[in-house]
C-alpha cells in the first residue's frame, strides 16, 4: 500500500508520522511518499519527523517535490495543503475586520477567500489523480474542506473522495471520556456541513447520552472544553454544536473580541510557524539533536494548543506552558500521540476502514439522501459507515427547521463560491458572498471581494465581470 500526502511541509506532518508509526502494524503499508512544492520546508519538516522515524518505521517513506511522482501508483492521497501559505490566510481573515465582519479560516469571508484560491489548484490535482492513480481514493484535510470535496465529487466528478476534519472526532472523544469508555463504542447521529454541525444523539448500547451530557453541563453550569456557549442555550436546543457554530451563534460577539485582541488567529499563530521553521533551519547542520528537535516541536504544540479559540471567545489560554521547560521523553512521547490522535489518526482510520475493518465516521460525503430537504450531490457532514471499499452516509432524516434553513443558506453561498472559482467570475464571487449569512449585504460584500482583489495578488483567481 503506497499512502501519499500533498502539502508535506506543513507544520503538522511531525503528527501525521506519528499516526502512521501508530497504525503501521495495523495497515499493510509499503510506501509513505511525502510531497510538497516548497522544497526548504519539506526539507525542514523531515527534520522534524527524523526522530520519530528513528524508533521503529517498517515502511519506506520518500520526500518530493514531484507531484506526478508522489500520485503515480498511490492508493490513498491525502490533501492538506495550504495554497499562498499562512500569509494569504492572515490576508483572508484581517481584511473582513477591518469592516467589522468576521475574520476566519473556514467560516464566513475568510473561508471564501480560501475556497476561490484553493478551488482550482485541487482539481487539477484530480486530474492528475485521475490519470496516474485512478483507483486511489482521495481524502481531503485542506480548507475548506466542505467546499473543496464538493468540488472534488460533484464538479470533477470523482466519487472515490472524502472530507475529513478533526472536529466531530474530538465530540466524540470529549463524550467518551464522560462516560469512561473507548470512542468506538459510541454511536453517533450528526448532521450539518462542516464547520456547521450539531450531535444530535450518542448512543451507548442503545442509550442516548446526548441529554445526560447536557443535564450535566447544566447542573455544573459551564460546558466542556471547547463548547464555547451558553450553557442553557445548548440544553435549551438538544442538540450539542460543533465549536464553529460559535460563529454563527455569535457573530458580534466574535468580532468584538478578535478587534479587542487586534489580530485574527492567522496573525496570532503566524509567529509560531515562523518560529518552528526558524528553530528547525539553526540546527539542521548539528549531529545527533533528536531531543533538541523534539523539544522546539513540542514548544510549537504547546503555543499552537494552547491559545486555540482564545481571541474568538475572549477567553484567556489556561494552563502553565510546557514550552517553559525541556519537556521530558515521556511528556512528547504523550503530548505527539494525543494531538496525532486528533488529526491524522482521521485519515488512517479511514484508510483501515475501507480496506480491513469497517467503521462508523463522520465524515464529509454527497448527501445521498441522508438529510431531508438537503440535494442528493450536496457534500454535507453526517455519520457514516466506512467499510468494504465504500463510504456511505446513514440516514439522518428530518432536522430542525432552524438548522436546515442556516445549512441551506450555506450550502448556496457554498455552491456559488465553486461556480465563481470554476468560471473565475467575479459576479458569482460577489453574488456568493452577499448569500453568506455572516455577511450583512451586498454593499459590504463587494467592499471586502475588491480589497481581496487587491492585497491577494496572484494568489486570487482572476476574476471576470460579466456585466
């Protein structure tokens, strides 16, 4: 089996080899090819994976540049890269600000910005997948990652793809710790897109613990670690939001914080990739520095999770920093398996899925049915069964009207953006953005399209008037 993985030099390829390390006896992997176009930070982040290498890989792993490469005999590929790098998100998500509108990666005019950049570099990677691997599937981790597999499935038309995000893996893990059992002992009914999505039940040998949970969170008056709402608010509803419907419950409430702040999370964490890289480029000369390299990527981790939602919510990062002291062998060993465990392990445990033992995921699929009132081929977020080659979604039915109509409302702003980065138009760009919820009007919305235009450079879509 030959596992390939597109934007290889990313801050987060440390976990995704520690996630292959954990599953490697698990999957007959041969060969894991890691690609990325930007040769100094591929370079850079091997380095980084050196040490965990070093501890037991039974698997071949190469390190190109060469996508034709990296795709040719793939039988999964696996997308997290991240087109104009973090500097073109700190444009996405200062430039909405600046207007008072929300400044963020995925939801609102930030994940816009990223889906007419992102758009058409992932189709022509499909066809590249289509004429060197065509078997293989595609599971998609780059932003945003609802749009982009719709992309994928209903534009390019490939069916063997998934949508995959952390997020509703970390529900799931946050209500077995409640509970005290193992995650895959739970059963999950969620329904939404991504980043907009609610946990409607999980059941435990037939129990609904949903209510249980929210009668607790009640009774101690406050939620769980990274449920940023109103207690009451959620037990009023039944349901348990993802944390990114924070955005859409509370959008004033988000902007006066990251304007309190003065930076939006792309200015906040900009500094700590900058730092890794940095770090990582000093002591790529010396011999035998596997505990020094382990210990700058476990400081970037710590700063990196520490501060995760902070501006947004206004709440203070809690917790002393491990980065203030060389962290001991037994602490990375624990603190790499934890957060491989919320990102990568996503990816694997589909991989495992679809080709040795079947599983049940949330994952981002064409609805099929799935949601009442949502079309066939929309990419929507759901409890899925992954086993013998396939993916399908389980059928959720009717959901509340409020919910469905916010989906809807973002499924056609959705749709639009994919149409706008298809036929680089800006009048279904402006069109697009005006639709999104988070926006208020046309006026506004065609403010913040032209300064994209402006400060985006070549890394924004040429887009056309029509009129």
């Amino acid at each position: 089996m030959k596992i390939t993985f597109i934007g290889a030099g990313g801050v987060r390829t440390p976990l995704v080899i520690q996630s292959i390390l954990n599953f490697q006896d698990r999957l007959p992997l041969d060969t894991v090819c890691m690609m990325d176009i930007d040769p100094e930070r591929l370079e850079l982040i091997k380095l980084a994976c050196k040490p965990r290498l070093a501890k037991g890989a039974k698997f071949n792993i190469e390190w190109t540049t060469d996508a034709r490469k990296a795709i040719r005999g793939a039988d999964f590929i696996v997308t997290t890269f991240r087109e104009g790098s973090l500097e073109s998100r700190v444009i996405d998500e200062q430039v909405p600000l600046k207007y008072g509108v929300l400044g963020q990666e995925t939801t609102g005019p930030g994940g816009f910005a990223m889906a007419l950049r992102t758009v058409p570099v992932i189709l022509r990677y499909v066809e590249l997948i289509k004429e060197l691997a065509p078997d293989a599937w595609l599971l998609n981790f780059t932003n945003p990652a609802g749009i982009l597999t719709e992309a994928i499935t209903r534009v390019a038309g490939f069916e063997h793809a998934v949508g995959i995000c952390d997020n509703p893996s970390a529900m799931m893990r946050a209500a077995a710790d409640f509970v005290q059992t193992d995650p895959d002992n739970l059963f999950p009914e969620y329904y939404g897109l991504n980043h907009l999505g609610w946990m409607r039940a999980i059941y435990l040998n037939g129990k609904n613990l949903v209510p249980e949970i929210l009668q607790s969170m009640q009774a101690s008056g406050k939620t769980v670690e990274h449920l940023p709402f109103d207690v009451n608010e959620i037990a009023a509803s039944g349901t348990i939001p993802n944390e990114y419907v924070y955005f859409y419950y509370y959008p004033k409430k988000s902007v006066e914080n990251l304007l309190k702040s003065g930076q939006s999370r792309a200015l906040q964490i900009l500094p700590f990739n900058q730092q890794l890289y940095a770090s990582l480029k000093r002591i790529r000369d010396e011999e035998d520095s596997p505990d020094k390299i382990e210990e700058i990527y476990l400081h970037y981790l710590d700063q990196r999770q520490s501060t995760y939602m902070t501006l947004e919510t206004g709440h203070d990062a809690a917790g002393e920093s491990t980065a203030q002291k060389p962290p001991e062998k037994l602490e990375v060993k624990q603190a790499m398996d934890e957060s491989a465990e919320g990102y990568s392990a996503v990816a694997l445990n589909v991989i495992e899925g679809l080709t040795s033992d079947p599983k049940i995921m949330i994952l981002n699929v064409p609805n099929r049915g799935a949601i009442s009132g949502m079309a066939e081929d929309d990419v929507i977020e759901t409890t899925c069964l992954v086993g013998n080659g396939v993916v399908r979604p389980f059928a959720i039915g009717s959901i509340p009207d409020a919910d469905l109509g916010l989906m809807k409302s973002v499924k056609a702003y959705e749709r639009l953006t994919i149409q706008a980065a298809v036929k680089d138009s800006y009048t279904d760009a402006l069109k697009a953005l005006t639709l999104h919820p988070l926006v208020p009007g046309y006026e506004m919305a065609k403010v913040i399209l032209d300064d994209y235009l402006a400060q985006h450079g070549d890394y924004f879509p040429k887009l056309i008037n029509e009129r």
